[in-house]
C-alpha cells in the first residue's frame, strides 16, 4: 500500500494512518465499485480485496463498538469481531422488526456478547428471547432513533464507533448528523446491475459535505479517508 495524498510515498503505517484523537467518534466503513454498487451479487465480498481485508480489521481493533444493520447482519452472515490481542470489540446490531435468529453465527460464534439496538414498538417477546444471547438497547418509541442509542452506547463506555452498514444504517446517521468519518475503498471494477449506493433512506439531496484527508492505493484500490470536519 502507498500513499497518494497528502504526499507520494511508499511507507504507510496504517495504524498511524486511521488514528484518532477524539474521545467520541463515529467512524463509517464502506467499500463500492467505482460505478458505485456497494455489492456484487448480492454481497460486499466481491468488491473486495487483500489491503481492504487488511483495514477492515484494523479498523474494528480501533473501535470500541461495532455498530452495523440487522439487513447486513443477514445477508453477509456475520459473525463476532476476532480479537486482535485481548480487544474484541462487540457488535451491535440495529434492527426495529428484531428479525434475528438467536441461533446464528451473529450470537453464537462470539468472543464478545453482542448488542441488539431496537425501539420500544419492537415484539417484547422478542426482545426477551434476544436478552439471553445479548444486551439490549432500547432508544425510540416507535422506529430506533439512532442518536439517543449512541448516546446510551457511549454511557456503556462505548464512545468509539465503526459503523459498517448496510446504507440504511448510513443514512440513519448521517441524517441524524452523527457521522464524523468515511473510510472508502473504491474497487476497480464496473459492476452494474441494480447494486444501491452507500447511503439508502429517506435523506436531503445533500446532507453534509465531506473532507478528503488522504489517499491510499493499492493493487488498483483506492483507500479514502474523508472527515465532515474541515480543520
């Protein structure tokens, strides 16, 4: 991997890279085509590559909490985060219908217990039956709103945020304008099909501009870091 801004070098420390400063942070993972599909066939797996593979987890190992939507959960059939020495960030999974399976990989295959981020209109049986393989957050009456969870999340001492999808989950925060940074990977591939953008939901044509901070590439990919700060 090398840099190509904010200068040309070969010499990247990725960890140095991602850093940040601040002591509450949410930090957005994506990657698409450079037509702008967020899959292929279904599934972010076919856009991606060794060096994005290589952030991704580098990036779950700065979070204290992974947060990501009950649609991803399913389709790319998560499991726990990998520990990356003794950290092991937890999942959190937003979902207001709760159409999970306390038998899938999501809660069985854990080294950290997960959490399920749901609304008060959410079926309290279900919610009962999630309580045994997870904790709980309730924020919202009758749809999950998105702020009050992470503010709950960061009085659990979650104050650092890697949200990795789906688009839904994005547009739920950036139109509660609760997104710091987006890390995107561009794939060199044209995709096509009907694959939807990064951002899904009900949101102004234009919610907040975004500060390019660097460029990385490799193997064709280019790895961008933008901040909605401008300094």
């Amino acid at each position: 991997m090398r840099w190509l801004r904010p200068d040309l070098d070969d010499d990247v420390d990725l960890r140095a890279a991602y850093a940040i400063d601040a002591e509450r942070h949410v930090r957005v993972n994506f990657v698409s085509s450079v037509d702008g599909a967020v899959t292929v066939d279904g599934r972010s797996a076919g856009l991606g590559s060794p060096g994005d593979r290589a952030l991704f987890n580098l990036l779950r190992t700065m979070a204290d909490v992974v947060l990501v939507g009950a649609g991803t959960v399913r389709t790319e059939n998560y499991g726990g985060a990998k520990p990356a020495g003794d950290h092991a960030p937890p999942i959190a999974v937003v979902s207001r219908s709760l159409d999970l399976d306390p038998a899938a990989r999501f809660f069985t295959e854990v080294t950290t217990r997960p959490i399920v981020v749901t609304c008060a209109a959410s079926p309290e049986l279900l919610r009962e039956r999630l309580s045994a393989v997870a904790d709980l957050v309730v924020a919202g009456d009758s749809d999950v709103d998105i702020a009050a969870a992470l503010d709950q999340l960061a009085n659990r001492g979650l104050r650092r945020v890697l949200c990795e999808g789906g688009p839904h989950l994005l547009g739920s925060l950036a139109a509660a304008g609760r997104v710091d940074e987006l890390c995107l990977t561009l794939a060199p591939l044209l995709a096509g099909g009907t694959a939807g953008r990064i951002v899904a939901g009900y949101l102004p044509q234009v919610v907040e501009p975004m500060h390019l901070r660097h460029v990385l590439e490799e193997d064709g990919h280019l790895f961008l870091r933008y901040s909605t700060a401008a300094a």
